[in-house]
C-alpha cells in the first residue's frame, strides 16, 4: 500500500468539525467518500488537527493509505470532481509509511478574523466575528506577547486537560484588508483554546480587560477562565508545518 497526504482547504459552516460522526456531516466523511469513490476502496483518513464544529481550514493536512498509487496531479484532480463545493483538495503528496500527519507535525497556525465595525457585513458573516466597535489592537498585542513561550495555557480551555502546557511560538494581532486578525503559531492547541484566547483578546481591545489582567489570566492556569469563547466561524487553520516540505518527506 502507499500512503499519501493531502493539504485540505474547506469552509466549515455547514459541518460537525473534522471528525466522523455518525449522526452528523463531517469534512472526515466527506474527503472519504470521495476518496472510496475515485479507489473503490474504504479509507480512513487521519487528520493533523481536529477542528471543531463551524470551524474553517486554508491548510488542513490528512493522510490515508491506499493501493491506488495515482500520481499526485491526478489525486488533486480526481478528487475534487467527487467533493463538494465546499471542500477542496490544494495538493497532494506521496510520504513515508512512518509519516504520521499528527506526530511529526511541529507547529500549527490559526487565524481568528474580527470585524470591529459598527454595521454587521452580510458578505463576511460565514468567515469573521462582528464587534461593533474599534478595538485596540496595540493593547491586544501586547497581551499576545505574553502567550509566547513554554505555558500551562488552562485558562484558556473550558475543562481541565492531562497535558495543559503548550508551546507558542508566535502570538499576535493585525489589522489587514479592513479586518483584525488574531494569529497564533504553537506545537498544538487545547480543545476551543483558540477562540476563548479570542475571546479574552477581544475584551483588552474593548478596554474591558488590561493586557496585565490577561497576562494574570494566563498566570492563573484555572480551566474555563478566559471564557466565553467567540463563535466558530471566525476561526480558520491556516497551515500545518513540518521538519521538511511534504514533497520532500
């Protein structure tokens, strides 16, 4: 068998997050319908992060094995004639049999859009978060600044985890094409740890919270705290990194 990997992009809206659910449409089920359909096949395809219900991805990363060795072109192709329109194969790559998409990941990038306009953005609504009102996004970055680093990032899950410490490379937020993006790079992520951080960052935009309150937020390592969190559809995987380009694995 060979195994391959796919960079995924789909827009979340009308799905239960990645993983197969048997009551519920799942970007899981769909990728391996199509997949069943191009090889006759069953697959079980594993994903390098689980994103949640509603949630979006530019560079979700799967694997699956498979004894139809199609060249890659022919994967991207095929595949998405068989998927909706709302999910899109970007590309595909042969890997190694240890290849694993979840374990050798080193770092994941999300992305949460803001639109902190006083009118809400018809066009927008699948893909932002509306605020209605200018945030300040110098005081929002700063307390990004102190989630960079080795941390016990409890506060900013809703339930307690057995391995809460996460790696952060990067933290931060910008202002680009009218909206205010909220991006963060780190080994993973704790479940909704993403969008409760959001949700904390939105309150120091509004003056609600100091950055110092959030740093004392991050310090009080206590599940649940930075909540709520924003809704999903502002969230987005943006890419999944590796040691080394996939079509050099």
């Amino acid at each position: 068998m060979t195994k391959f990997a796919l960079v995924v992009e789909y827009d979340g809206t009308r799905y239960h997050g990645f993983q197969f659910q048997a009551n519920a449409t799942t970007i899981q089920e769909g990728l391996e319908k199509a997949i069943a359909r191009l090889t006759g096949e069953p697959v079980r395809v594993l994903a390098a992060s689980r994103t949640d219900a509603g949630v979006h991805a530019r560079g979700q990363v799967v694997s699956f094995r498979t004894n139809k060795d199609y060249p890659p072109p022919v994967w991207v192709r095929a595949l998405n004639s068989y998927l909706p329109e709302d999910i899109a194969v970007r590309a595909a790559y042969r890997v190694p049999e240890e290849f694993h998409v979840q374990r050798q990941a080193v770092s994941r990038e999300y992305g949460y859009a803001l639109l902190d306009l006083p009118y809400r953005s018809p066009l927008r609504r699948r893909y932002t978060c509306h605020i209605p009102q200018p945030l300040d996004l110098e005081a929002m970055d700063q307390a990004c600044s102190y989630l960079v680093g080795e941390h016990d990032l409890s506060s900013f899950s809703p339930q307690p985890h057995p391995r809460p410490v996460r790696r952060v490379f990067q933290a931060g937020v910008s202002r680009r094409g009218g909206l205010v993006i909220f991006s963060i790079l780190a080994s993973s992520f704790l479940p909704h740890q993403v969008r409760h951080t959001a949700g904390a960052l939105v309150r120091v935009g509004q003056g609600r919270l100091a950055p110092e309150g959030f740093l004392a937020m991050l310090q009080a390592r206590r599940p649940g705290l930075a909540g709520p969190a924003l809704d999903p559809w502002g969230l987005c995987l943006v890419r999944v990194n590796y040691p080394r380009p996939l079509e050099a694995a």
